[in-house]
C-alpha cells in the first residue's frame, strides 16, 4: 500500500491563499456505523461526534476535500509515525513519504462528516447578554501537517483575549460557551452527502 | 430528598401502565391554560392522556392538557436520558439519579412548551444534557449542565439559528435562559386550540 504522496507537504507548495468559501472540510470519525454518529430524529450530527471531549474543540482537526479525497480518511498513523508525522510544519517542508504498516496502516472502521467552510469561517457569536459579556469568533486555518498538507484547524478567539489568563470563574464560563456554540454550528452544518469535490486551482497552493 | 421518596422514585417507571404523576412537576402547560388547575388535587395518568382534558371521575384523574405530541415526545426523551444517564455513570458518580432525572424534566418541560417538531438530546461527557430541537426553520441548541458547583444553580446555554442566521446566543442560569426562551418563542407559540 503507498501513501498518497499528493496530500504530503512538498518543497514547491505555499500556504493557501484562495478564498475557501466554497469548499468543504471533511472531519474523520473513528467508527463506520452511521447510527452511531447521525442523529436520524433531528438529521444532524449527534455532538458527541462534534468533538468529545470538550477541550478539543480549541483546536478541531479537519482537511480540505479536494486533492485530499474520502477515502485518504482510513490512513491511520502508527504510534512510531505519529512520533515522525504528527506535527504542524510548513507548507513546503521536506518530509520522507509514510512507510505502510510501520507508520502508517489503513483503518476501514472510519466514516467522515462535511461542513462547508462559509458556514464556519469568521462566524461571530456575541454572547452580549451575558453577565460577563463577549464575542466568540469560529477561525478556519490552515495548518499543515507532516502527514496532510490539506490539514486544517477549527479554531476559536474571543474578544476577551487569551483565555488562559481569564479568572478560573470566567475562564469555565467562556469555554463552556465556546464549545457549545461549536457544537450547535457544526451540528447545524455538518452533513454526510458527499459534496461536490471541488478542486483547487494550483497557484492557490503552489509557489509562482 | 427523604429515603422514603427516594424508594418510591425507584420503584415507579415513567413508561408503567398505570404511572401517576404530580400535577406540579409536570403541568407547565396546564398552568398556563389555567391558574386554578395547579393547586388541583388530582394526578395525571400519562398512560390516558389523549391531549383532551376530561375528569375520570372514580379514579380521581385528571387528564393533561398536553398534546399527545408533546406526551410521546417526553417519554422518548425521558428514555433516552435514562439510557444515556446508565451509559454515562461515571460521569455523574456520586450524583443521585432522582436528582438528575428530576432536572431533565425541567429543562424538558420548558423545550416541550415550544411544541418542537423534532426534538431528540444526548447526554455529554461534561454532565450536560445537549438539545436539539427543530421547529418550522428554526434549530435550537440548549444545553442543560446538570452538575452545579459550590452550591451554584443549574447553568445553561442557548443557540438559536432561524434558517442558515444565528439569532440568540444565551447563557447562564437554567432559569434565566429557560426565562428568555419562553420570552423569545412562547409569545409567537401559544395557540389558543392548544388550551382549549
């Protein structure tokens, strides 16, 4: 089994820098029984398959449907490959090419959701009326990684500043409504139909 | 809570033929239709209640206002919690069941009173109960945290998206935010076939 090089970072590569909102992020679930994750009552993801738990919501991994396709979803690195691909990196670093069943295996006890990425991107949620009021801000990145140049990261900011530096009190509160507000929008917009694959024009990625 | 109230709470199943339940837990919807049926000393026979308000008389029953809608609704989502509750113990050990259960229904009386068309929860592994609820092109999120802190009350969240807008973002006490709920969608809601 050879891994699918065209998802690995590669020298000539760049930072994204079309704009997305047309495209859809596909996140990875680790089970393939649909049952278990679509909420047929409502027709939504059930939030359990948003992110669980709740901490990762500060920074959900996703990647970009395109070069990277569905069935990339069931490579799974191994423990030594996690060591030597599983790190953030630049857009055009040199990395070796994952070898099968030593760092890499593939895991068909997977299934995936979409969203689309106009749907998340700068989506503000202004908790205004709140005791300690503030403003919650969905940021779509793109954040390569040593295994996926199509990696993305769901991310949150606040009007607030770091979170970190808020008092313990305020601190739970704020993340409590993070977390909420990124479950109920992704539960909103996720689907599980394929999409159409949109493919991105190469200078959006590819230097000169 | 008293032992003996906790061992009859045992003891009855929501879903039994012949459950019974007090007017003052459950009658959000009465109390609306009217004010003299709260302080009634009848009970309620979910198990009768075709959303026509009759007296059975002998038996001392009164039948509920409720839709029947809203009735299944309830025991579907009262089942499902009870289900997730027992997947879940770790979460909520040294909580009491009861207590839990008894939460549900609030925040599940309060989601009701909007006539959802879809409702369905999950239980999180933060102790929270996490709604969704469709109504026409409305989707509603509302998240009840079950476990307060330092004698705290009840939180909880709210997200409202009307079509593909977010509308309402809330939180804070379940009372405040079940408050603001009803003020944001009950005014619009309340069907005057729905009382009568």
């Amino acid at each position: 089994m050879d891994y699918p090089i065209e998802i690995l970072p590669n020298a000539t590569f760049k930072y994204i820098d079309c704009d997305l909102a047309t495209h859809f992020l596909l996140r990875i679930i680790n089970t393939r029984d649909i049952n278990e994750f679509w909420d047929f009552e409502t027709n939504m993801l059930k939030i359990a398959h948003v992110c669980s738990p709740r901490e990762h919501i500060q920074d959900l991994s996703m990647s970009l449907l395109g070069i990277y396709r569905p069935q990339d979803i069931f490579i799974q690195l191994t423990e030594s490959g996690k060591i030597k691909f599983n790190h953030y990196c630049e857009p055009d670093a040199n990395v070796q090419v994952p070898v099968f069943e030593e760092e890499f295996i593939l895991n068909e006890d997977r299934h995936h959701w979409w969203v689309p990425i106009d749907k998340l991107s700068n989506r503000k949620f202004p908790y205004e009326r709140d005791s300690h009021p503030f403003v919650a801000t969905c940021m779509v990145e793109h954040s390569p990684m040593r295994w996926n140049f199509w990696h993305f990261s769901l991310k949150w900011k606040t009007d607030l500043g770091n979170l970190e530096d808020l008092p313990e009190k305020q601190k739970k509160n704020v993340a409590r409504r993070i977390a909420h507000s990124a479950r109920a929008l992704i539960a909103k917009f996720a689907i599980i139909e394929s999409p159409e694959n949109l493919i991105l024009p190469r200078n959006c990625y590819c230097k000169n | 809570m008293p032992a003996e109230l906790s061992a009859i709470a045992e003891d009855q199943s929501i879903l039994s033929p012949h459950y019974v339940y007090e007017p003052d837990i459950i009658d959000s919807t009465i109390a609306i239709h009217t004010a003299t049926l709260s302080v009634f000393p009848f009970r309620i026979a979910w198990d009768h209640n075709t959303g026509m308000m009759q007296n059975a008389g002998a038996e001392n029953f009164l039948i509920a206002t409720n839709s029947f809608k809203n009735n299944k609704q309830f025991i579907k989502l009262y089942q499902s919690f009870s289900e997730q509750l027992a997947m879940n113990a770790d979460v909520f050990f040294g909580e009491n069941n009861y207590t839990l259960q008894e939460k549900m229904k609030i925040s599940s009386d309060a989601i009701l009173k909007i006539f959802p068309d879809k409702v369905s929860l999950e239980v999180t592994d933060e102790g929270s109960i996490f709604y969704k609820i469709i109504k026409g092109d409305t989707s509603i999120f509302f998240e009840h945290f079950l476990i307060a802190e330092d004698d705290d009350p009840d939180e909880a969240i709210i997200t409202v998206y009307q079509n593909d807008e977010n509308i309402l973002n809330l939180g804070g006490s379940l009372t405040e935010v079940i408050n603001e709920t009803n003020k944001f969608f009950l005014p619009h809601n309340i069907r005057t076939a729905d009382f009568v």
